[in-house]
C-alpha cells in the first residue's frame, strides 16, 4: 500500500513525514493551514516534494529519479472545491474518465442520489450537489489510491454521516487505499482506526484516530471523541442510554437507532468535578475517573483525569480546588449535561 | 531682420536636388532660408488644395501644377525638370559575361521586372508606353513608385526594373537610358503658391544656368 | 463593383482564410506554452509575438523583403522548395500575414488558456486523463471562447493589412493585389467613388468582426476580457 517519507515546504516552513506504511484507510487531521492539503497535493504528483520517497504498492511514484505525473499514478484525488469540468453535464464530467461497468456506475449514481442530476450542466449544481459529482467521478475512474480533501464540507450532517457509510464500504469491497483530510474528528473516527496527525515542525504522527484526535483536541480546548454502545438501560422518549466501558452516559437522541455503535462529543470546560457521587442533581451523566495530574497557577486550574482510557484536561477555578483539595490518584466524579447525539455509525 | 523661411513642398524623389539647389542659391542670396516638405506628389497636392502652408512645390509630374493654377491655389507654374526613364539590369550579363548596354538589354529581356504604378507614378506611365509595345510573358511587379522599384532591384528581388535616372545617377551592370522620344515624357514642373519675395526670387532662380547644371548632375534633362 | 475590386475582396478573403488556418495550428501550441510555463524565456518569446502590434508594418515589409531576396537564406531555402521566389507572391502574403497577424492569434488564445480554472486543470490530470485527453476534452474546449475572438482577430486584421503588403507585394492583380492596396490605388489616383466602395467593404467587416468580438468576450463572465493586450 502508500508508503512515503517526505519533506516539503510550504509558505516557509517545512513538513516532515518520516517513513510510514499506511493503513488501506487513514484519516488526516491537524489545525488549518498545516499543509494537509499540500501533503495530498504532493501525493498526486500536482506539486513536487523539496525532498523524499513515494512509493505505492511496489510501484515508486516520486523518488530522486524518479517524478511519475499525476496521470500516470493510479490514483483519484477529490479535491476540496470539487472543480467539475463546467463545459460538461454531470453525466459527461462522470464518463469522460470512467473505467468501471455500468453496473458499478449504477450503483455509484444511487448510493450518491445523482440520477435526477445527470443532465445538468456542472456551473448550475450546488456545492453539496458539485461535491457529490466529485466523488462519484473519483471513483469511477477506478482508482487504486482515493485522496480526499474535505469530500463532504458542504453536504448537511445527516446526508454526509450516509454517504461516508457508502464510501467506506465500497473502498473496503474494491480494496482502494484511501487517505481523508477533514476537520470533522467523527467523520474521520468513523472512517478509519488511524489517523495522520499533521502538526506544524513537528514530525507527522501515525496512531489510533480516537487516541491522537482528543490528545490533539484536549491540547486545543475542541470537543472530545467518545465511543459508546446502545446500553438495555430504559430512558425517556427522546433520551437514549449508551455503554462505555463500564460507565453509562445519557444522550439526546431519536429512539429508532439502526446502529450499536456511535460517537458523542462533549467539551471539557462543560464538566464538573465532584467527589462523591451527587444525589438529586440534574445531571444526569456522573462518570467515575481518576485524577492523574493537578496544575495550579494564580488564575487557573487544570486537573488532568482518565476516563475509561481517555485522558483530558478539566478546568477548574483555584479557590474550587481550594474548596476541594484534590489529590493525584484520588477518584473523582465528572458530571454533565446530556450530550447530543449528532452520528449514528 | 531675417525673413520667414520660404517653405518649399517637394516630391520625395526631387528632395535631394532641391536641397543643393537652395544651398548653392544661399551662397549669392545670404538671407534666403528655407523648410522643406517632402512626401508623394499626391499627398502634397491634396496638403495643399487644403491649405497647407507652403511657398513653392515641386511636384514631380506636370499635372497637379497645372490644377492647382486652373484652381488658383497657385499663381503660377512652369516646368523645372525632365526625369530620364532607365530600365535597369546591375547584375545581368550576356553569354561573354559582358554587361549590356543599350536596347539590346530591353530587346532580350525575358524575367520578371518592375515599374511604377502607371496611375500613380509619372515614370510609371512613361515605362508603361515600353510595356505595352511587347507582349509581356513573365511576372510584371507594379512598385508604388520607381523609388520602390530601386528597392526591389536593390534587394535582389527582382532582378530589373524601370527607375528614374536621378535616384541612380552612377548606373553600374546592364541599363538602357531609354530615349525621350520612345515614352511620354516625365515632365516636372514647379508651382508658385504664394508672392513672397524670396519664394518669387527662387522660382526665377531655377531657369539660371548655375541650377540647370545642378538638376542636370542629379540625373534629369532639361525641360 | 468592377472585376477587379471583386478580385481583390475575393483574394483578401482567401489570405485571411489561409493565415488564420496556419496561424491556429501554429498559434495554439504556442499560446498553450506561454499560458503555462513558467520559465523566463517566456516573457522574451512573448515581447517577440506581440512585436507586430507595436511596430510599423513598413519595419516587418523592410526586413521580409530584405529575407525574401532569392539570395538570402530564406529565399533560397523557399526556392529550391517550391521554384519560385517569395515576394510578389501570394505565398510572400501569406507568409507575411502570419507574422503581421501572430500576436492577435496567440494573444486571445493564451489569455482563455490562462483563465481556465487551475482547479479544473488539476482535476484532468487527477482523474487519469492522459495528457491528450486532458487537452481535447478540457482545456480546448475551456478556451473556445478565446479561439473564437482570436479567429475574428486574425481574420480581420490580416484583411485590414497595408503596410507589409505595399512593401513586398508588387501590387499584381489575383496574386497580391489585395483590397487594402486597390483602395489605395484608387485614393493615389483620385478615384473617389472607387475608393468609397472599398472602404465601406473594410469598415463594415471590421465593425462586425469587432463587435462579434466584445460579444464573446463578455458572453461568459469568468472567462472575463479576452481581448488583445494593446
């Protein structure tokens, strides 16, 4: 599969990727204007590393000899903006690089909702509409190595959560390697167990999509990833009960859920930390963890806690941990509102 | 005091001749000061039938002076000058690798050439009387005028032509100065637009001896 | 109209037919290179091409009838090609035209292949197109616009040509006579009406072409002003 190790430069500061062999599927993640689109670009050969190997299967892309053009790379790269040929219907930007058979086509047009599409000229599609055309034009030319640059930023949630379910089962079925860029830490959670996380001068880090995304979200104060199960555990019209480890959490939800498995996010800030479990209180989510680390400074606090394996960073007020003392290793109750369920996988 | 320049419009293949002309009237007539205007014929007779301010004009046919007296934007013209037809050949040679001089030149000549423009150009009509004695087989070039057909024949593309005497005083290979008697002659006559005194005093000037024998040492006969 | 004017409208428009024709099979590979390179020589490759526009046509007529002397390189070179000489021939025009017109046919051509989208251009070389097919499908028919103004360009400014063609053309009646020359033939010689009937001929060819001009290049936004940089 895509394995490469690169330097480039990018607006004056370079990135660096030591040698990886990817995963069939990986996600990219990292804050904006990283070169996260520049590694993709790199990749499909529409820009030159300063230094580096690309191999892919057996087959060297890009190395000092050798510099393959982006046609003759066996891959499809949907790019962010989805730049159709707007001299052609939706039908002919599809066909005029198409490999697959017209079965396949078929099932691609249904999976992605474009038969009421097909004869509309490129420059008349929405974005969400231009993005769809995109993808369906992506694979059709039967790649063996999908790069994708935010494929779904313009599609609504709900649409977006099914397509990519359609996605990741067709690469899966035809075994194409696929690399995704996307701000969104469910959409690539969902999409592959490893993430690239892509850090200014750092070194690229290869690791577990859920791990790296709330290490990296955690640094950043953005929202965490949890992974939860349907739980027996009967709630409220509208609510749903979900598994964790061996924690439950509450959840805003429709009741018909077709899938076990499902991602929430919460905020750290929106926690608070209690000693012992709290009775007649309001929120409904009390979470057992630990405390790993405590950072006191005149205007903040932060306690550090392990949940189920995932550690993160709570902030507290210094005269609240005044109030409470708490000790390193000593078990904490966190408590929060009801989180909104927002993907079902 | 000096006196206002008399301004002098002559056709362009005349420029020359006039300019040693008012130079070798400067030496006796020490105020005479002079512009010169030059350019086609046509193009300075339609100047002047729109007012264009100029003292004296050399045209080079004898036409457009004699409509601009009948329309009285002249007062008076006469001819200064008679221009020399030559058909042209510098790098022709018979089978002895002699150059050919005279009628013989014209007699044998089978490739192309050029001449001026008959409508437009007065030696244009003159070779055009030649041209239209045989009955011409090859490639005839019409020039804009006979300075064009010098440049034709200088460049090499088109190896002979009809030009004026005066624009090669100092001919060299195969020529034939074609007799007066065998084309309609070039005259070139002068027009007098306005009575300036120096302007009156340079048109009596060109009947002297001393400017005959300059126009006849830049190529022309004698009207 | 006389014979001879006919003659003339009808030579003109077969030298601006045949000059367009070679120009685009000349002018668009060209135009496509200065589009997209991004080397330095360009600018001195595109300072050469738009020379005709700046010049004096009597600077291009001095120095094609100085090179299309028999005894040049180039004369020669033509005429132990073809057996005749270049000047006073209606290939000399054609030739001529080529150059006079070159830069009213590469310019229109270069600037539509310049303002097609690069994200348009990425996605053909990302799809697996082969570069022809990214050429044929995509980029040429982006920059039609472009070859239509260039086209109208070409055409009329190679009709519309005088100076080149009074320099080294001889004036000789279906060869090198076109209208520009029997206009001013008739203007020299004071054939006024003559003159009228050419000129309204060229006036209102030009005028059509230019209007047919602004009206495809305003017809698509983004492909935005194509005209010639004067």
């Amino acid at each position: 599969m895509l394995s490469f190790n690169l330097e480039y430069l990018r607006d004056n500061f370079s990135l660096t990727i030591e040698p990886t062999q990817l995963p069939l599927l990986c996600g990219v993640f990292g804050p904006s204007g990283v070169g996260k689109t520049t590694l993709l670009r790199v990749l499909a050969g529409l820009e030159p590393p300063r230094n580096g190997d690309i191999f892919f299967a057996s087959q060297t892309w890009f190395n000092r000899n050798t510099n393959l053009s982006s046609h003759q790379r066996p891959l499809a790269f949907v790019t962010q903006g989805s730049y159709l040929f707007p001299h052609l219907s939706v039908k002919q930007n599809i066909q005029l690089s198409s490999r697959i058979n017209a079965a396949d086509l078929d099932y691609l047009l249904k999976l992605f909702d474009l038969e009421p599409l097909l004869d509309k000229k490129a420059d008349q599609l929405s974005g969400g509409q231009a993005q769809r055309v995109a993808l369906v034009r992506a694979l059709a030319t039967k790649p063996k190595l999908l790069l994708l640059d935010e494929p779904l930023s313009a599609i609504d949630r709900g649409s977006a959560t099914k397509l990519l379910k359609g996605l990741k089962a067709w690469l899966i079925k035809h075994n194409i390697a696929s690399l995704m860029v996307s701000h969104n830490p469910e959409d690539l959670i969902f999409f592959s167990d490893k993430v690239l996380l892509v850090e200014l001068n750092k070194t690229c880090e290869l690791g577990d999509s859920l791990q790296l995304i709330n290490r990296f979200n955690d640094q950043h104060k953005q929202t965490l990833v949890l992974k939860v199960a349907l739980a027996e555990r009967k709630a409220d019209l509208g609510w749903r009960w979900f598994k964790f480890g061996e924690q439950h959490l509450l959840a805003e939800s429709a009741n018909d859920l077709s899938e076990d498995t499902h991602l929430v996010g919460f905020k750290p800030s929106n926690i608070v930390i209690a000693k012992s479990f709290v009775e007649n209180c309001s929120a409904q989510n009390q979470w057992l963890a630990k405390v790993l680390a405590i950072t006191v400074t005149e205007l903040s606090c932060l306690i550090e806690v392990e949940l189920e394996g995932l550690t993160f960073s709570v902030p507290i007020s210094p005269s609240a941990q005044q109030a409470l003392s708490l000790q390193v290793n000593q078990s904490v109750y966190l408590l929060h509102k009801a989180v909104k369920l927002h993907n079902q996988f | 005091m000096k006196a206002e320049p008399v301004t002098i419009a002559v056709a362009a293949n005349f420029k020359t001749t006039v300019e040693a002309l008012a130079k070798d009237y400067q030496l006796t007539n020490t105020q005479f000061t002079y512009r010169i205007s030059s350019a086609s014929t046509g193009i300075l007779y339609n100047q002047i039938k729109h007012g264009a301010p100029f003292d004296l004009f050399f045209s080079a046919d004898d036409l457009r002076p004699q409509q601009l007296v009948n329309e009285q934007h002249a007062i008076k013209q006469k001819p200064y000058a008679v221009g020399q037809l030559v058909f042209w050949a510098p790098q022709f040679t018979d089978q002895n690798g002699e150059f050919v001089k005279g009628e013989a030149l014209w007699n044998k000549w089978s490739e192309p050439f050029a001449y001026a423009n008959p409508e437009l150009a007065p030696y244009g009509a003159a070779a055009q009387q030649l041209v239209s004695e045989i009955n011409a087989s090859q490639k005839i070039i019409l020039a804009n005028n006979v300075s064009q057909v010098y440049q034709f024949i200088v460049t090499g593309n088109v190896k002979a032509g009809f030009v004026a005497r005066s624009i090669k005083t100092d001919l060299d290979g195969s020529f034939w100065i074609v007799p007066k008697n065998r084309h309609p002659a070039v005259t070139q006559n002068i027009a007098l637009l306005t009575n300036t005194s120096q302007a009156v005093d340079f048109y009596h000037y060109l009947s002297s001896s001393a400017a005959h024998s300059i126009i006849k040492e830049n190529g022309y006969l004698l009207p | 109209m006389t014979d001879a004017e006919i003659q003339a409208i009808v030579l003109s428009i077969k030298l601006a037919s045949l000059s367009c024709f070679i120009l685009l099979l000349v002018g668009t590979p060209l135009a496509w290179w200065l589009a997209r390179s991004e080397r330095k020589i360009k600018h001195v490759i595109e300072a050469i091409v738009a020379l005709p526009i700046v010049l004096p046509p009597t600077v291009l007529g001095f120095y094609l009838l100085i090179s299309f002397a028999p005894n040049s390189i180039m004369g020669q070179w033509w005429l132990t090609l073809t057996g005749s000489q270049l000047a006073f021939s209606f290939s000399g025009l054609v030739f001529a035209s080529c150059l006079y017109s070159l830069p009213f046919v590469v310019q229109p051509i270069q600037s539509a292949f310049k303002q097609i989208e690069p994200g348009v251009l990425d996605a053909a070389k990302v799809l697996r197109m082969p570069r022809w097919k990214q050429l044929l499908a995509v980029e040429l028919p982006l920059a039609k616009n472009g070859f239509i103004v260039a086209m109208v360009l070409g055409f009329a400014h190679t009709l519309g040509e005088f100076g080149v063609v009074l320099m080294i053309g001889g004036n000789i009646p279906g060869e090198t006579q076109v209208i520009a020359i029997a206009l001013f033939d008739h203007v020299e010689s004071l054939n006024f009406a003559a003159a009228h009937r050419l000129a309204l001929v060229l006036l209102g060819f030009s005028f059509v072409a230019l209007l047919l001009t602004y009206t495809f290049s305003a017809s698509k936004k983004r492909v935005g002003s194509i005209g010639v940089k004067f």
